[in-house]
C-alpha cells in the first residue's frame, strides 16, 4: 500500500473549507434558487453530454452490502427516485440511454462501476465483487461503438465508483472493492495517454466516491472521516459536517452540482462554489449503499464547428 501512496509536487496548497455550528459555508453569496439551467449559458459548445443508466432490479433488496446494515428498500419508490434522476440529466440537456433492468443483478441500477470513461479510451471493470461481473458485459455492448475498450483483468479488481477525475488526475480509491493490482493495471492502460494515478486510502464508505464528490475543477467535496483527505492536498476541499456523513457525493456537468436532498448544511457548504445546485432524494439507493454518481455513467463527446458529433472514434453512430 506504501508503494502506491504517491505525491504529486508543484501545486500550490489549496485552503480546506469547513462550517460553522449553523452549516454555514466561510463566504456568503445569494442562493440559486432554480435548478434548470441554460444550456447555452452553462454548457461550452464544444461539447455534448451523454449518460448510461439501468433501470432498477426488482431483487434490489437483495444487494451487496459491506457497511450498512440491511433495511427494507422499497422497489417502486427507488425506480420513480431513478426516473426523476433522469428527469434532471435530461433537463441539464444530456442525451441520455437507460438500459433495461435486469434481475440477475440486484446492484445493477449503480452502473458507475462497471467502466471508467475517459475522453480517449472506456475502461471495462473488474469489480470487486464477482456475483456482479456480468453487470459489464451490457455496458460494454452499448459503448462499444463510441471508444477504444480496455479491460481491467481478475485478479486486478477495479469498481468505477472508486475513481474521481480532476482533469489528467485520477484519483482512485483503494478500498474493499479495488485492490492494489487494479490500481496499477488502470495506471498501466491510462498512462499513455497522460494520464496520472493518485491512489486514496478508503477507510469508510464502499467506494471513494461515497465520500467524496466533484463541485469544480478545482474543488472537491469530502467526508475526511471515510478517507485519506491528504490526498486531495492539492484542491481546495470542502469537508461535509459529521451530521451529514454521506453527503460528499455529487453528480457534476461544467458549472452545474447536483446534492444529496437531506442535506442543507452541505449545499450550504457548496453554494459560493457552483453556478447552480439541484438535490435529489436518493433514501431508497443509500440503504443499498449507493450514491447519486453511482446510478449513472456521464462523458462528453466533442463537437465539431458545426455544432455537430466529430466523425471517428466516438462518432455516437450506435448511439
């Protein structure tokens, strides 16, 4: 674990934000009270946002769990808090493919963790627990046409959830579900195409991305409670209060956060840092063990001066 443990010199220190007793974020700025955003105001057009999601097992009560207890999820109360999920990418003007559910997999719907999707190559996981495996091979097939693949091979394992991007770094979680060989194998795939690994200590959520979460491209939100925050030494870090533990995850497009609903502290916390903010409710998913970067797979394909998908790899023809 030392090995992988590596520091990144010449970055300026970043300040580390907390709250006061009332969850006040440091610095005030009015509220947004809209979560409807203008895409030609927000959205850069070089650019189009795509997202996979799955619709949600009817076994979903039957999930892995590693941390929490196990509650009663409510099927059909989970499937209407996807569907307003996907309300919310589409009104953010991503174009946006659900795949059918599946009932061999009860986890199916946190399709995060079946790839990572960088701009240059879609990277198949090898997750960490094998009765999820096959949850891959779907995604791969839908994807397929849009990237090179690469695949992360047992017994390297690797869960999209434990990887953060900020720019050429990607930050990834060593956690109970990727081990050190998948860290190095992601390293080995990415690296030619510039890209850096910060490996990070989890030490209490499932995956890295339960605590933490992106707000912009210098800016993450973290629970310093469930992993190593040193890591993060170069951003400016948004530290979630204790009442709120499981509130660091986000779902972020250009100037746009979307925030766990039952959290007002954090959104407080976060406020001067987005262009705007929306929450959603996501109670069914969390006694799963899941986060609202979890339900979906988001990148961008560029555009061409015409405002048009670029022909190649990526042309989005089977999409």
């Amino acid at each position: 674990m030392n090995k992988l443990i590596m520091e990144l010199p010449g970055y300026m220190e970043k300040g580390i934000i907390g709250v006061t007793s009332l969850g006040i974020a440091e610095q005030a700025v009015p509220q947004s009270t809209s979560s409807r955003i203008n895409t030609e105001a927000y959205f850069p057009r070089k650019h189009v946002f795509k997202a996979i999601t799955r619709g949600v097992s009817r076994r979903i009560a039957e999930c892995q769990l590693t941390y929490r207890c196990r509650e009663h999820i409510d099927y059909q109360k989970a499937a209407a808090q996807l569907e307003q999920y996907c309300q919310l990418l589409r009104k953010w003007g991503v174009d946006l493919r659900t795949i059918p559910a599946n009932d061999t997999y009860p986890d199916g719907c946190f399709v995060q963790d079946t790839a990572v999707i960088l701009d240059e190559v879609f990277v198949m996981a090898s997750m960490g627990a094998e009765a999820r495996r096959g949850e891959v091979s779907e995604v791969e097939r839908m994807v397929s046409g849009l990237r090179n693949i690469q695949r992360i091979i047992p017994p390297a394992t690797l869960d999209g959830g434990d990887v953060v991007q900020f720019g050429k770094r990607l930050f990834v979680g060593l956690s109970s579900r990727t081990n050190a060989r998948g860290i190095t194998a992601l390293e080995k795939i990415v690296e030619v195409f510039g890209y850096s690994i910060v490996p990070v200590a989890v030490t209490g959520g499932l995956h890295l991305t339960t605590g933490c979460g992106i707000v912009n491209d210098e800016t993450v939100l973290l629970n310093p409670r469930w992993l190593d925050a040193s890591a993060f030494r170069n951003l400016r870090q948004l530290h979630v209060p204790e009442q709120e533990p499981w509130a660091a995850n986000t779902i972020r497009l250009d100037d746009a956060v979307c925030l766990e609903r039952e959290a007002p502290r954090t959104l407080d916390l976060v406020q001067p840092y987005a262009g705007s903010i929306a929450t959603l409710d996501i109670s069914e998913f969390r006694k799963a063990e899941g986060s609202l970067s979890c339900l979906s797979l988001i990148f961008k394909e560029p555009l061409n001066q015409n405002g048009n998908e670029q022909g190649g790899v990526g042309d989005g023809k089977l999409w």
